[in-house]
C-alpha cells in the first residue's frame, strides 16, 4: 500500500482547498507544513479493525455483484481486520447532508455528475490516481468527468469504474421473417432497423399500422438522459467550453431543432406512455412480452431485462436453464442507429451520422468524513481491479472504463469505450449547476411528446418553432443558475 503515497504526498499540494480535513491549516509557503497536513490524511499505514461502509449500486445488490465484491475484499484484508459492508442506504442519499453527522458511507459509487458535486462542499477526497495499477488503463476523457482543478493544478476526486450510455436493445426473434432479403440494403448481415434510425422509423410505424397491439421502438421521451443525444447529434451541447461554463447554454445551438424534429417523429409511432415515465417502467416486460420490438437504456439493466424475458419463457413451460439461455440469444444490445444528416425519417437512402449520446463515467469516490482514509483508498483500487471490472462486466453487463477490460470483453462494450473516445459519448458535466438543467429540458421533451398527439393545437409545426422552444429551456437553465440561486 504504501506505493500509493509518495506519489501522492507530491502531486496533491492543496488538498485542504478541496476537502473537508479538519487538520491543520496548510501554510502555502510552506511544503514542510503541506506533507504534514497529508499525512494526517494519508499516511500509508493501513488503519485496523475498521468497519468500512460501502455505498453502492442498487442493481449490483440485487444481482449479487456487490456481495462478491466485499467477501472478496474482505479475504484479502481480513489479517488487517478491515470489514467492508453494505452502507445499508439509498443509492441516491446525498453525503452532503449526511456525512457532517456520521450517518454517511466511506465510500460511494456514483455517477460522475453526483460524485463531483461533493467538491465544492469539501465532501470528499481528493484521489491518488496517478499512483494507481487503474491510472494508465483508463482514457484521458474518463478521468477528465473526475478532474478538478486548483490553481491550474488537476485533482482527480473519483476513480472511474464503468460507462454508462445509451444503447439499442431489441428482440432478435421479433424481427421479421425476410429481413435479410428486405431489411439489409447494404448486405452486411445486420438488420437495417438497428443501423440507423430511419429504417427503425419504417419498421416501427409499418408495426403500429399492423393493428397486432405490437410497437417497433418504444422510449419515454420525456427523459433528458437519453432524448438530449439528439439535440447533441445536430449541434446542441449543455454548457459552453466543452461542458464547464454554465454561463453558456446550448442546448439549442447548431442546428439542435432538427434533433428535437427527430424526437417529434418518433414519438409518432408511439403510443402516449412517452409522454411520461411509463416506458421505462414497463420497459422490461414489454420487451419480455413482445410488446415493443426495441428500446433504448444503459447496459448495466441488460440482466434485468434477461430476467423478465426468461421468466416469460418459463411461463411457455421452458426449463430455468433453456429460458435464460434462449433470453441471451434473442435479447440483442447495440449501438445506437445512425441518424440522417438532413433529420428526415422519411428520406431514402440518407446520409447518414453518427449518434451522439449522454453519459456517464460511474465510480468511486472517498468521503472526506471517514475515519479509515488509507483502508477506503485500498478498497477503491480493488474495486477497481481488472479482476473486479471484469465481474461487475460479467453480473451486470455493464461497460468497462478500463481499456483492458473493454478489449477483453470485446463487441458491445468496446464499440462503447471506442465511442467514449471518438466523443460520442458526451459526458455529463461534472459541475454543481447541472442540476438545473433536468427540469426545464424534462418539461420540453413532455411537451413535445405530447404534442405529436395533439390534434388542432399543436405547438411544434416547424423547425423554428422547436428552435424558439429550446432557446426557452436555456434561458429557463440560465436564470435557474445565474438569477434565480442570487
């Protein structure tokens, strides 16, 4: 462990500007005073007998993931008498108000958007990336969702474990009989429907118009999270500075209105669960019972979605062991469709673009409040180990933030970090003023669900008039941010 402090004790020069330590003042002139003041932080001695409190994924939970992880840990440092446990808390409880009291975790896993609001509040410590095995294997761009700096001076607060983005999930026994004489132009053995979104269009409006009850692609629009790709596709992008400067808004930037027009489409061969959170609810059972051909979520449900699928086999009379195996085979996940670079659903043989996405690098990072700082920063790294990325991978199919690990794994999880790369991922901001931007985009993407249901009075009949509504959500973000807070 202690290869994990000398590097340290040089790279982090200002850490009492970043965390809550309630050690001695650090004297800026003095390094003497700065190295004593981290090594009551981090002195490179694992602390004993020491109960560690771990918050961590619901999903991991519940798929066991996370018991392997702390018995695994647990053996390994058991000689030290260091316990990891269940924080036995909601994965949304906020540290900031919990923490001061000593009801928070010593370590959280989080997305780096509620990971990084802890910074400004002194929450959590900063990290020793560069001293970890993990450092060299994860991108630049992953890091970047966990940097912070201090007077031009980088801080890495979390270390990442996984990316989450959206991706295509359909039925491959849904798709229809003479797909690859009809629906693969290009011939390269891929169904057209799940290349890009105009041949999805096509193949979910043919499905409504069918009259069997069945839907092709189904999606609650009104969830920023995912519809957002498509404004970001087209130009839009949340704040100025590649995402650091919330005095700039831009989800209405570029040609952002032809994104939403997109949506505005889609939302036609729906039905009106879209509107609301009803298709992410009833996502998984939908898709189990043929209901809907295809939705888009992240890869960390995928076993969810395998669990309902195989339980409606098993209800067809299939063994528990032919129902998962028959479920792998006919649940596909993919990347997202390309879009049409004029934004015409209904154009044939379009160019075609690639679809930037919202996402998010989760991981882990250390409370500023716990009394075990060094036996916490030894359990991040062993989360974070090859070994356990690979697990979490296999248990949850989620997609690796280390290089190794998405190579290894291959397919989907490294067209992802490939994605991630080519900045088609785009990272949600890891600032505090983030948390203005869901409401007033929610209420815009709710109306335009709604309005490709309205009959007489509908608000979006042109591109300049969904223009004109999204530059109202980024005046909305702006005074939430600038006039509102003052």
């Amino acid at each position: 462990m202690k290869r994990f402090f000398g590097l340290f004790l040089v790279v982090l020069l200002s850490v009492g500007q970043l965390t809550g330590c309630k050690s001695e003042a650090l004297d800026e002139k003095d390094p003497s005073a700065q190295t004593n003041a981290l090594k009551s932080i981090y002195n490179g001695e694992l602390e004993r007998n020491v109960t560690l409190r771990i918050l961590e994924n619901d999903t991991a939970i519940e798929q066991g993931y996370f018991k392997q992880l702390i018995d695994a840990f647990n053996e390994k440092y058991k000689d030290y008498g260091i316990v990891a446990v269940d924080a036995n808390m909601d994965q949304r409880s906020n540290l900031a108000d919990d923490g001061p009291y000593g009801y928070g975790p010593d370590v959280l896993y989080q997305a780096n958007d509620s990971i990084m609001k802890y910074v400004k509040g002194k929450h959590i410590y900063p990290i020793p990336a560069e001293s970890l095995e993990s450092f060299s294997q994860i991108p630049e761009n992953a890091w970047e969702a966990y940097k912070s700096e201090v007077d031009g001076k980088p801080y890495y607060m979390g270390v990442p474990v996984n990316v989450q983005t959206s991706m295509l999930f359909y039925r491959k026994d849904m798709l229809p009989k003479d797909w690859e004489t009809n629906w693969d132009d290009n011939k390269n053995k891929v169904p057209d429907m799940v290349e890009n979104w105009n041949a999805l269009y096509k193949y979910s409006k043919a499905t409504v118009e069918s009259g069997t009850g069945k839907y092709g692609y189904m999606r609650s629009l009104y969830d920023v999270y995912f519809s957002s790709g498509f404004l970001f596709s087209y130009g839009g992008y949340i704040f100025g500075d590649h995402n650091t400067n919330p005095k700039e808004v831009g989800l209405s930037a570029g040609n952002a209105e032809v994104g939403a027009n997109v949506l505005l489409k889609l939302a036609s061969v729906m039905n009106e669960e879209c509107i609301d959170d009803s298709i992410t609810v009833n996502g998984y059972s939908k898709i189990a019972d043929g209901t809907y051909f295809a939705t888009m979520t992240t890869p960390d449900v995928y076993t969810l979605f395998i669990k309902e699928l195989a339980l409606e086999y098993e209800k067809q009379g299939m063994s528990t062991e032919k129902a998962k195996a028959l479920a792998e085979e006919n649940l596909v996940v993919a990347g997202l469709p390309m879009l049409p670079a004029s934004g015409d659903l209904t154009e044939e043989n379009p160019e075609l673009i690639p679809q930037k996405a919202m996402g998010g690098i989760n991981g882990y990072a250390i409370s500023a409040y716990t009394k075990a700082p060094n036996a916490s920063l030894a359990f991040v790294e062993f989360a974070a180990s090859y070994e356990m990325i690979m697990k979490r991978q296999e248990l949850l199919g989620s997609i690796p933030a280390r290089s190794d690990a998405a190579k290894a794994v291959g397919g989907v999880s490294e067209i992802v970090f490939n994605n991630l790369n080519e900045g088609n991922v785009v990272v949600m901001p890891s600032i505090t003023e983030m948390v203005q931007v869901w409401s007033p985009s929610e209420t815009f993407f709710t109306d335009l669900a709604k309005d490709a249901f309205r009959t007489s009075d509908k608000k979006y009949t042109s591109l300049e008039e969904l223009k004109s509504g999204l530059k109202v959500v980024d005046q909305q973000i702006y005074d939430a941010i600038h006039t509102l807070s003052n």
